[in-house]
C-alpha cells in the first residue's frame, strides 16, 4: 500500500484500538488515571463515558498493559445479555469452571463468584470488572452489577467494576430505579474530543510511531482535518487514511488540504467544501436579494423617459440572433467550444464502462481479440502468453510497470467504471472509454481513479512465480541478464540460473533505484518493473521504456 511510498513501516491510521498508538492529551491522561484508580484502590464503580470514535477502547487496551502483577481482570465486550449470560461471561473471563446445573442459575453463578473473589482476596489479588459499551446493559443486568458490589470483607470490596460507555450511560444510571447504583459510583469522567492543537499533535504521534521521519501533512491539512472530524480520533484516523491513499495514488509526497476536503467527501458520502466556501455563498446570496429587490423597485417606481418606446425588431425563423454591436467595431469572435471533461465522458457513458470493454481494448493493445462470455478475461489473455495482475498502486508504479492498465474510475454519483490507460506523455492521459479514444490532464484521471488497476504482461522464461536466493530456471536466468544489462555488464551467454548471493544482491540494488520494497525477493512487482526497463519486444508501453541503468 502506501507505507513505503511515504517511508512508513505500518498504516498509522489504523481504526483498530492498538495501545502503542495512545495519544495522551491532557483529556486521555486523566482518563487513563481514573481507571488506574479504579484498579488499585478500594471502592464502587468508576465510570467512563465519551462520544463515538474519541478513543475510549484504545484507553482501555492502554489500561490493561499498566496493570499491577496482583490484578486479575474479566473483561466484557457484549453487554448484550440476560443476567445469567453476563455472570456466566464473567466467570468464563476469570477461567472458572462453571458446572452445568449452573450455567443458567443466577443464584449459582454468583454463589461460583463470591467463592472465587474471597480465594482471591486471601492470596492477595484484585479482581477487576471491565464492561466496555456499558450503556447497552439493561436494567436487570446493572442491577446484578450493583448486587456483586456487596461482595466485600469489612476493609474493602471483593470486586472492582469500571463501566466505560457512550454518553447514554450517563442517562441511563441516572433512572431513579438505579439511584442505588448510581450512590455508589466513586469516580466519574467524560472523554472530550481533541482540540485543534491536540488533533495537530495526534496526528503527528500517530506518524511518528509508524516510521515517519517528515511532516506529511501541510499545517492547513491538520487545519481542515480538526474541522472535519470535530476532533474525534476514529474521524481523523478515517479520512487521514483516505487523504493518505489519495496523495500516494496521485505520487504526491504531501497531503494539502484539498486532499483531505477529497478524503473527507468519500468517507461522509457528500461534497465537502473549504470553510470559505460557506461564507462565499452566503454572499452571493445577500447580493443576489440586494439586485433583486433593486431590480424589483426600479420596475415599481423608476418613471420611464419621455418619447421612447421599446422595439422589437420582427425576425423570421431563419433570420440570425440579434447581437448588440456598437457602430464599427468588429462582431466578437465564437468562441471555441469547451471541451467535454471527464466526469462528463462518465456521466454519459454508463452501462459502456464495463470489464468486458476495457479489457476488450487492454488486450487488442497487445494484438489479441477478446470475446465476451466465452471464458473469463484472465484466462483468455492465458491464451496469448499473458498474466494478470491485479493491484492497488499510485500512477508513479504504474510509471515503472510502464504498460497500459485497466483502471477503476468512480464518478460523482459513486458509479465504478473501467477504462484502459492507454498512454501517458507529461501531464497528459490517453485513455481508451467505452471504445472511444480520449485525451484528459493527468490531474482530472487521479480526481476519479483511487488506485485500483489491473496490467496485462508477458512472464519471460515460461512461469510466473516469485524469485528467490536457492530457485533455479530459465526465469531466473532472465532475470540475472535483465539485471546484468541494466547495470552495463557484458552479457553472458554461460549465465548461471541459480538464484545465488550475487544475484540477490542485484535485485536488491535494482528494488533500490526504483523505489521498491528492498527484500531481494523478485515478486510480480520486481519482475513487471524489471521487463518494462529491459523493453520486452512486441509489448505496448504507457511511454518510451526507459534504458540503462540510470532509467
């Protein structure tokens, strides 16, 4: 994916709740000091509440690496249950055998756990109730909650429960039929979403610990991410993984924040505009009324000049439009016509846009014929030596693969459609859309093409395969000579094909000048890059293929 295009060793943006990624603000500092309260002093209930998305998980999983060596913990992620579903979920956390005449009797269950805690607390360990989405507990079940709390010795509780939920759970234990419960709640703290300067500052860490080693974004991305989002970290992971994919399909080593608009447009399914945009409309709009109620008076109360009277000149259907000239001056040119985009080309052309088509027209690039539904496409292209190769990428590898492609456009109304890439010359795009030949800035294709494409190319010496250190054969012994060639040594009709030290080291050096992942492995990747830099006779290419060592 993007890592190695922006010299990250992992997705930073991951939704899922990794603890390594925990960004302390100040909020999430203390949110995280009042669950280590909860685990390590006495007492009730502590809870946590926050909105969707602002990290409540992550500071959970964060929690659970802090734990003291004493602390046993049952953690509950589906509340959704009856009571003898919920004390049975706990009893499984703490990995106590539940006989089967107890599995659905509430009054075993708890008799299991209160046996169970006190075991616990005279060899001196704490036993924690973690239940995370607690505002999806019934009233039953809270009130089973609230019953395990009894558990106790004369100095302290057997059991300490955190309850960690949505707002709702605030409105929820604020029912008068669980004021018991909620008397004995001894720690309360709502999880706010981040400031401007902290979504800066988040993003940032969150890089940092994927590998970055420079700023990615422009300060007026970080800007219009913190407006985006609200501040909420699951919002900002999404559309900044977004703008990221979109920046790399488009060999941009910045995300500004017309990307993040972009990203932003696709995760909530609408267009989002700048922020100037809304005060701009609300101008125009203002203007539009003052020149209306303008135009509205003048038509009331302007008194009209003595003597003249509107004309009409007659015109026949075949006489020329009218156009207001002053005496001797030249009539304006026509204007050109403007020429149709490509959104429009989409618009226009659904239902024409199919894989049939364009592989139809990648594979007539190559001097075959494909005939739709009589075999799939990849096992037709099979019939004329070819492979398939489906991949997600950014138009620099397309670059180097340097053959023509089947892209996935995707048009304002959401709508897929698949074309060939058939040429590329400087900022210039010569596609192939529903059979027709079209010339489009390369800047417009990457408005609609996220990176998905699919290549045809031609395996040389007979397999398809990866390459690696001990493999021998005729594909292994092209390879040595592509690389040999490239680098301007003689070429050696006696060369070896085993994969040895040496060649590894060639492929390695050649993964480096092209700004692949260095493994010494030759995968489809290497090999694909590789025959377009060699110039494979007879393939059609997106532009000259480049020669020598320094192409």
């Amino acid at each position: 994916m993007y890592t190695g295009f922006f010299g990250l060793t992992e997705k930073p943006f991951a939704i899922t709740p990794d603890p390594r990624y925990l960004f302390l603000s100040e909020r999430h500092a203390e949110a995280l000091a009042h669950l280590a309260f909860g685990v390590t002093e006495a007492g009730g209930f502590i809870q946590l509440t926050g909105e969707v998305g602002t990290g409540k998980t992550t500071v959970l999983r964060s929690l659970l690496q802090q734990l003291p060596p004493n602390c046993e913990v049952a953690l509950v992620l589906n509340p959704r249950v009856t009571s003898a579903e919920f004390l049975h979920g706990i009893c499984d956390e703490l990995h106590l055998q539940v006989p089967e005449a107890a599995a659905g009797s509430v009054r075993m269950l708890v008799d299991l756990l209160t046996h169970y805690l006190l075991d616990a607390h005279g060899r001196d360990r704490r036993v924690v109730l973690l239940v995370d989405e607690a505002q999806n507990l019934s009233v039953d079940v809270l009130e089973q909650v609230r019953l395990l709390t009894n558990l106790e010795t004369a100095t302290r509780k057997l059991l300490q429960i955190i309850l960690i939920g949505q707002p709702e759970l605030r409105s929820v234990l604020g029912r008068s039929e669980l004021r018991q419960l909620a008397q004995r709640i001894t720690g309360r703290y709502h999880l706010e979403a981040l400031t401007r300067g902290e979504t800066s500052a988040y993003v940032r860490h969150r890089l940092r610990v994927a590998g970055a080693t420079r700023e990615i974004f422009t300060a007026g991305a970080l800007r219009e991410l913190y407006r985006l989002a609200g501040g909420v970290p699951r919002v900002i992971n999404v559309i900044a993984d977004r703008a990221l994919l979109g920046a790399w399909s488009r060999d941009e080593h910045r995300v500004g924040s017309e990307l993040v608009r972009r990203a932003a447009s696709e995760v909530f399914g609408r267009p989002v505009l700048p922020p100037w945009a809304r005060w701009f409309t609300l101008a125009g709009a203002t203007a539009g009324a003052v020149l209306l109620a303008l135009a509205a008076w003048r038509m009331t109360f302007a008194p009209e000049p003595a003597g003249v009277v509107a004309a009409v000149p007659e015109q026949s259907d075949a006489a020329a439009p009218v156009t207001n000239v002053a005496p001797g001056l030249p009539a304006p040119a026509m204007q050109e016509p403007v020429p149709v985009r490509l959104r429009e080309r989409l618009a226009q052309a659904i239902g024409n846009t199919t894989m049939d088509t364009a592989f139809a027209g990648l594979l007539n690039l190559w001097g075959g014929q494909y005939g739709p539904g009589l075999a799939p496409p990849c096992e037709q292209a099979a019939a004329h030596g070819l492979a398939c190769v489906a991949q997600r990428g950014s138009l620099a590898e397309l670059k180097l693969i340097n053959r023509p492609a089947v892209l996935a456009l995707v048009d304002a109304a959401g709508t897929e459609h698949q074309i060939v890439l058939a040429g590329l010359d400087g900022d210039r795009a010569r596609l192939l859309l529903a059979g027709a030949s079209l010339e489009v800035a390369v800047a417009e294709l990457a408005d609609h093409w996220y990176g998905d494409f699919l290549v045809l190319w031609r395996p040389q010496g007979g397999a398809l395969r990866p390459l690696r250190a001990g493999m021998r054969g005729d594909d292994v012994r092209w390879l040595r000579d592509g690389l040999e060639r490239l680098g301007g040594l003689p070429a050696n009709a006696a060369a070896p094909e085993l994969f040895d030290a040496e060649l590894q080291r060639l492929v390695e050096d050649f993964q480096r000048s092209r700004r692949l992942a260095v493994d010494g492995i030759a995968g489809m990747q290497t090999q694909m890059v590789l025959d377009a830099a060699v110039g494979a006779p007879g393939a059609p290419t997106l532009r000259p293929a480049p020669t020598g060592s320094g192409a």
